[in-house]
C-alpha cells in the first residue's frame, strides 16, 4: 500500500526566521493579510514583531483576536466573516494551537462555504478546495500545528472538541523563530513542550506508524528530552532545540496519527478549558504502561532516546524506564501527576464516552473500549 506525507510548501527555521515573511509575501504577490493571533498576544506586543514587519514593507493588514485558548464554532465562523469585509488574500497565524487552529477553519470555510456550519468539518471532510494560502508563526513550542493537516474546534453545544484532519488545511509557509517563544512562561513551555513529547511518542506507536515517520518520531523524542528542561529554564539552546524538536514531531504525526492520550485530553478541554498539553502530560505515562503490551520492542528506543542505558534490559524493564524517563521529565518541568484538580467523577461516563468517540482513538496501538478508558481516567484521579 502506498504511503502519503503531507508537508509545508516551505519552512524557515532558526533566530530571525519572520524576517523572512515580507519577502515571500511580496514573491506570491499577496496583496493584504489577516492576522489570526490570541488577544494577549496582541495586548503584551508578541503579534506585533510580526506585524512591525509587514508595516515595515508596506504590507497592509487587519486584525482578528477574538478567539479563545480553545477555539469555538463561533470563533471560527466569525473569522470567516472578517475575512470576507477585510478584503484580505492571505492570512498569518501567530500563535499557539488555538490561533492556528482557528485560522485552519478560517481559511477552509473561506474557500470551501458548504463547510460554514463548522460541525461537518469533523473527521475526514470532503473539501474540494485549499484553504486561503496561510503563514503560521507559532509562540509556543508544542501544537505543531504549523505543519499539520489537523485542527481542533470546540462544539460547545455539545460541550466535545471535533478534531479535523483535512490535507487542504496545511498552512504554506511555516515560520518557525525562537524568538517568537521566549515570552512564554515557565508553564506553558513545559505544558506545550509535553504536548510535543506526546505528539512524538503517540506518533511513534500508533498504528499508522512506518519508516519515515519512526525517523521524524524518534530524533523529535530526544531533542525534545535534551531541550525542555532548558526551554522552562528559558536558555537559547533550549528554546532553539523545542523549537525544532516540536517541528519535527508534527512532521511525523501529521501523517500517521496518534492514540487515546490525545482522545482523552480532548473531553477535558472541551468540558473544563483544561491546557490540551497539561491533559496530555498527567495522562501520557498512565496510557504508555496501558498500551506498553502492544509497542513490540518501540519502549526501547524510546528509553534509549530520553538518555536511559537499556543495555542488558528486559522487555520488562526497558518499558518500565520508557515510562519512568517521562514521569521523570514531567515532574522536573513542573506537571502534575494526576487529575484530581480538574476531572469531577461524575463527569467520567461523558469523558470515556467521548474519548471512544474521538478522531484519534482508532491510532491507539492497543484495542480499546469505552470500559476501560473509564477505568484510566477513574487511576488518574
């Protein structure tokens, strides 16, 4: 069966990466932008080494901040509205998850209006257009967004995330600058930067993993175990190494998807706003001893990639120190070790129930159920 890998048109990487958007602006003969980015960014000046560029090069632009951290039907649909009376051809997104995400709905429904109801854009939509051409410019180190086909919109109604997976989607050219991530807090770089730990383990073991994302999934793996430490510490090398790390991972699990860590973080941020990458990292350890039985010889490599000698290991042993070298990571960058502060027991039935339900779950490596997701979620709290 043929493989396919969906990438960036172009990407810049490194120290001064956004100096590069008003050239290839100017290159596609792009006239006017929509910048999608999250209000606090806009309010702490972060949107604006972006935006100081393209005013810099003459390049008129509007602005679209109201969205939330985890992105509405509405927030996209009233995107789409901004788009249309602005008079834009091209969009930036600056930001983390949320505003790339939010700008991924814009720019689909924009060319594809079938689609402006939002809710049928779930799962596998039948687009038959490419999204407005797009800039991605994340300030966190994590989402990978910028280099995926999916995107996550919140169905309040229904009070469920509805993950999206669309090859028309992917943004064409990817910005990937440090700098843009230095004013993030100690916690929300070691959040995000789980999140990008998850990206590359879910990636590595689901079931549509192969060789050439085993290649992108195992590098992200250690560079993001070399780098986070010193990214929450707020160090170049640290932030540089994540940076690239999360780039990579998305590189891989794009392509290939992921597994019930994502399926059950995405009930939590649905029904309680909790941080996607917080969700991650608490429930990452407890799925990886779930799924250890069906990862063949994979803990192994993992281990090895997060800096542990499995030299003379067991298979025993080698999936243990796996398991332990993240809870390990996640406790040195400040995660909690359970849900107990945010999942409420009678909620549980509606979460397992929607995790069963989500786009990622047939990724998982390991057959599961709506019986024993409960039971994982009911060991975290």
């Amino acid at each position: 069966m043929a493989q396919r890998f969906v990438l960036n048109e172009t990407s810049y990487h490194g120290k001064g990466a956004i100096d590069a958007i008003p050239e290839e602006v100017k290159a596609r003969g792009f006239k006017k932008a929509l910048v999608i980015s999250d209000p606090d960014l806009v309010k702490f000046g972060v949107t604006g080494k972006v935006t100081d560029k393209l005013d810099e090069a003459g390049i008129p632009y509007e602005i679209f901040s109201d969205l939330k951290a985890n992105p509405t039907v509405k927030n996209v649909q009233d995107g789409v509205q901004k788009f249309k009376d602005s008079g834009a051809d091209f969009l930036i997104a600056i930001g983390g998850g949320s505003s790339m995400d939010t700008a991924k709905g814009v720019g689909i429904v924009a060319n594809n209006p079938e689609f402006e109801d939002i809710i049928s854009l779930e799962g596998v939509a039948d687009t038959k257009n490419k999204a407005v051409p797009t800039f991605a410019v994340p300030t966190t180190a994590g989402t990978a967004a910028e280099v995926t086909i999916n995107y996550v919109i919140t169905d309040e109604d229904k009070h469920r995330k509805m993950v999206c997976v669309d090859v028309n989607d992917i943004p064409q050219i990817a910005i990937i600058d440090p700098d843009m991530m230095s004013s993030m807090p100690a916690g929300l770089t070691a959040a995000t930067g789980m999140d990008a730990l998850t990206h590359a383990i879910e990636g590595y073991t689901t079931l549509g993993a192969w060789a050439l994302s085993d290649m992108f999934h195992i590098n992200a793996i250690k560079m993001i175990s070399d780098s986070l430490r010193g990214a929450v510490k707020n160090t170049p090398e640290g932030r540089e190494g994540m940076a690239l790390g999360q780039y990579v991972a998305g590189m891989g699990f794009s392509n290939v998807g992921l597994g019930i860590v994502h399926s059950m973080a995405h009930p939590l941020g649905a029904l309680y706003d909790t941080p996607h990458g917080i969700a991650n990292a608490i429930i990452l350890p407890t799925v990886m001893e779930y799924n250890a039985e069906a990862t063949g010889d994979k803990y192994k490599y993992i281990a090895e990639a997060m800096g542990v000698d499995t030299t003379d290991m067991s298979q025993e042993e080698y999936r243990k120190a796996a398991v332990d070298a993240v809870k390990q990571l996640a406790a040195d960058v400040g995660i909690p070790a359970d849900l107990k502060d945010i999942v409420k027991e009678e909620d549980i039935p509606f979460l397992a129930q929607s995790a069963y339900d989500d786009a990622c779950r047939p990724g998982n490596p390991r057959d599961t159920s709506v019986e024993e997701i409960t039971e994982l979620y009911e060991s975290l709290i």
